[in-house]
C-alpha cells in the first residue's frame, strides 16, 4: 500500500530525571488507524508532538517513508 510510513525505534521522553516513555518501538503502515489512550501524564500529548517534530525526543528517533 502506498502511502506514509512511520517508524519509532527505541524512542524515549524524559524530563529533568523522569521517564515519560522509554524504548518505545512501532512501525505505523500506511493507512493504519491508531488511538492514543492513557490517564493523566502519560505522554499521550508529549509523544504526539514528538511524531509531529514539535519536541524533540530525549533518546531515539522517528522516521518517515513516503511510497517505500
């Protein structure tokens, strides 16, 4: 399938000596539907702007494939 392809390898947030979210890895195929759940302070918001390139990752990192 055609389309944008995202991947996460080993990505993590931290702030001051807190984890966030640590050795997130995923592929997202193309035309995949995802929901991002969880409570209060999980990193929902910090790992969306992470994939949108608004905040930058503490270790790892996202990438893009467009067509393969």
């Amino acid at each position: 399938m055609n389309g944008l392809e995202i991947h996460l390898e080993n990505l993590g947030k931290r702030y001051l000596r807190r984890w966030i979210f640590r050795d997130l890895t995923h592929r997202i195929a193309p035309g995949t539907r995802m929901g991002v759940t969880g409570p209060n302070g999980s990193g929902k918001s910090t790992l969306l702007k992470i994939l949108i390139g608004a905040l930058a990752p503490s270790e790892g990192q996202v990438s893009f494939a467009i067509d393969d």
